[in-house]
C-alpha cells in the first residue's frame, strides 16, 4: 500500500539524512525540486531547493547537531503526504548564531507534514518546531560573560 | 465515511470552541476525558482534564487574544487521529505574564495530531506550534519601559 510505503520511505530518509547525514542518498529519497513551504525560523523557509541545494541545507543544518537523533512519535499517512510527529536530541557540539558550542545535550519537539509525488519520493514539507524551547536550553547552557 | 467526519467535526470544533468561545459546546466535541499529550510551553502540558477544565483552559487561553481565528492549512486523518497544520492570527487585547495588553495584531503557526474515540468525540492532543515566532512579535511591540 501506498501509506505504508511511504511511512517505511520516511523513517529511513529520517534515519539516512537527517539522524546519519548520509547526503549521498539523498537523490534516493527527494525528488528533483523540494520546496519548503513553511518553516519559520529555518534559513530555507519558502525556498525551492535542487538535490545539491537539499543536501547543502542538510549538512550546514546538522553542522552544530551532529549526533542529532529524532524520535518518531506518530506517522499519519493521507492524501499526498505524511505527518511526522517527533521529538529531537542532540549534543550541541557547533558553533551557531549567538551560541557558541557548549558541549551540552538540548531537546526539541516538532510536527512535519511530508509531501509525495506519485513515486513516492519527497516534494517537500510544511513544519513547525518548537523554537523557543531550544533557544531556552542554549541560554540556560551559555557560559556566563 | 470516518475520516471525512472527523475532519468536518474538527473544523467545527476549531470554530465554535477555540475561534468563537463558545465553551457551552465542548460536550458535543469532547469526551468526558480529555488528555493534553505534549504541548509545550501550554500551562495544561501533561494534563487530563474533565470538561470543566477544558472550558476553563479554553477561556484563560483565549481572555487575551479574544479576536483570535485559526486559518487551516491541512487536515491528514489516519487511525484515531487527524492532524491540522495551522496558521493563527489575533489581536493582543488582554494581558499575558511579561506582556501587556498591547492592541496589536499577532500571528503564529502550529501543527495539532487531535485523537478521536469510537464516538468521534476528541479525547486529546499532541501539540507543537511557534512559540518564538509569537514571542519576538510581542517583544517587538512592547512599549518603552
């Protein structure tokens, strides 16, 4: 079945790019044109990205996280998409904007609303995560001064 | 068919409940038990509540943004849950801790998996929406001192 195929797709895509930063494969699971259709905070928000633009965002993304895990909560397949519910953990072991690494482990939460095409390969993704829980977590951890 | 019910139901939940106010009604959507699976940041986050704390968390939610509308951006049914990805504007009339009321207008985004019983009554949530998004606007339009 489609939904199934599809669930199974995007756990290993999970796994693979995200959790793993296996970008090589990316051409295995995205098809040619991925947009972004919401994503606020994300520095690609409402961009249309090619496979080198896709794994170009995937590597500076994981840059600071690089041992980042997500934890799948919930998959619900309908239509041309699957919503992820998930939570997030990592080592923030980079530098980012204002944060300097600090070696501390930080947490996130987040829902990710997966689009197909017809061959099962991802279109792109409407998401929201939960910001200001992080931001928290990298105030709390910055050494003072 | 269910699923089709479901997400008529959950539109009209969101509008009368949540958009309106009209907490009267919320034992024609929920069910006796309501459980607030993870929405961080949410002062109910972990809780079950019975019917009169969800009217009570329906009303404190809405006493400062009681102008608010969620816009729906997408309604995925699958098993006992359908999840909505929303867009929600308001206009900040009331005071909220570290903010007062200051008449102007807010947006935010978020995605909400709602849980249904056998009844198509909600039983519960699990939550993630942008609190930073909603924090940065109201600092923004903070009055000097």
């Amino acid at each position: 079945m489609a939904e199934q195929t599809r669930k199974d797709r995007l756990r290993q895509f999970i796994r693979d790019i995200w959790d793993e930063g296996r970008v090589e494969l990316a051409g295995e699971y995205c098809a040619p044109v991925y947009r972004i259709h919401h994503d606020p905070g994300d520095p690609w928000d409402g961009m249309t990205l090619d496979l080198d633009g896709f794994r170009d965002r995937v590597v500076k993304s994981r840059a600071a996280f690089p041992d980042q895990k997500f934890l799948i909560q919930g998959l619900y397949a309908d239509g041309d998409a699957v919503v992820m519910t998930w939570l997030w953990e990592a080592t923030h072991l980079g530098d980012i904007p204002g944060f300097p690494a600090t070696g501390k482990r930080v947490a996130m939460s987040g829902a990710t609303a997966y689009m197909f095409d017809a061959s099962d390969r991802l279109t792109g993704h409407w998401q929201v995560t939960d910001r200001l829980g992080v931001y928290q977590q990298l105030q709390r951890n910055k050494t003072p001064g």
